[in-house]
C-alpha cells in the first residue's frame, strides 16, 4: 500500500535531505514540496481530493507563514490531512503551539528514512501520535502541568498576517453580519468592506463565508 505525503520547508539542503530519504522507501509516494505555508495552502487547494496527501511533514520556522499557523488553517480546510511537525526545536512552547493546532506527531529532523516511515504508518492505521524521544519527554513535563487543562480552552491567536481591520470586519462576519451592515457600523463604504473580505479570504485560503466562519470557530479565534 502506497501512502500520500507532502513536505513544506523553506530550507532547501533540508528539502533535498528529506526527498534522500524518502527516495529510500517502497510505499511512500510525494505529492508536492512546498517552501512555505502559503505555497502549501495553494498547492492543496489544486489537489484533486482522492490525490491529496495524507500526511504533510511540516517544519516550523518559516517566511511568510509559519509552520504553526499553517497546520491551524489547513486542518480547518482539510481536516483529513494528518500533520507531523519536522523541526531542529524541542522547546516546550512550539510542541505545545503545534499540537493545539493539530498537530498529530513532532518530530526531530535528523530522524532517519525509518523513523519517517514508521511515524506515517503509525498515524494512519493506528491512530497513534509520533514523537522523537527528546520531545515526548518535553510533551509528558507539559501534560503534568495543571495550567494545561486551562490553557487549551484559551482561544489561538488570529494569523499574524491579518490587520486590526479585518480582524474586526471578520469579527462581524462570524457574528453574520453582511458587508451593508458592517460598512454603516465602521463608517466605511460597502466596496471597502468587500476589499476587506477578498483579502481576508485571500489571506486565510478560503473562497467563501461558511469556510472563513468555519475557521473562525474551528480555531475558537473569537470566543469570550
């Protein structure tokens, strides 16, 4: 049986070094290489749905969109595709960040081609969440703080891409609020308020309301 990945890294001897390894295994089969979280989001949106991939390995520090906001928007596009972060990090606060997004494994990048190998069969037919032993150890000290519990009802942070208009205009749409409506509440034109929203879908990769609110729920971005 074959199975489906995707890599997204800016860094271009970690691309080469991945595609060595995976070049190693029999059953894993190479959608596409993306260099950022954009160029992910755009690359899935021009998957056709039996051909997507299964699992993306995700590095973290990228431009543009980092690793962790991108598996929080795709998971709310795609919520099928199984995330396993590829990073030279293990501190507490991105292992943390990455699995409130969805992560569903946190790997370390010197892993070998097995390793790879093991983490996309151990997410897609058991289930199971692999980790690196340095970041399991890091994930348990996390799981036996008691601030945890409160922490993972707190609501994720809007994309840093996203400016304090079209954070409040799309406030207004997740409250159903139509674009008349919250021209006369901000003062502004009808036509401003449509420019606000093309560029938040362009921002978010949505291409309607109900996924833009979706996503907004999803991510709990405007719960009080």
């Amino acid at each position: 049986m074959n199975f489906i990945i995707a890599l997204t890294e800016d860094n271009s001897v970690n691309r080469n070094t991945f595609l060595q390894k995976i070049s190693m295994l029999d059953n894993m089969q190479l959608a596409f290489i993306a260099s950022n979280g954009h160029e992910c989001l755009e690359q899935l949106k021009g998957v056709p749905e039996g051909k997507r991939p299964q699992v993306i390995f995700m590095d973290l520090e990228m431009p543009h969109m980092n690793g962790i906001e991108t598996i929080s928007l795709a998971k709310s596009l795609y919520p099928e595709i199984h995330f396993v972060v590829l990073t030279v990090f293990d501190d507490d606060e991105k292992i943390f960040e990455a699995i409130k997004a969805g992560a569903s494994g946190y790997l370390l990048k010197h892993e070998p081609a097995a390793v790879l190998q093991e983490a996309v069969m151990n997410v897609l037919e058991f289930g199971g969440a692999p980790m690196s032993p340095a970041i399991a150890r890091k994930a348990l000290q996390l799981m036996s703080k008691a601030s945890l519990a409160v922490s993972v009802e707190e609501k994720n942070s809007l994309p840093e891409m996203i400016t304090t208009r079209e954070e409040e205009i799309l406030k207004h749409m997740v409250n159903g609020w139509d674009a008349k409506r919250i021209a006369s509440v901000l003062d502004i034109s009808v036509l401003t308020v449509r420019k606000h929203i093309a560029n938040i879908y362009d921002k978010l990769h949505v291409q309607s309301r109900a996924e833009v609110i979706n996503m907004a729920h999803h991510n709990k971005w405007f719960n009080t």
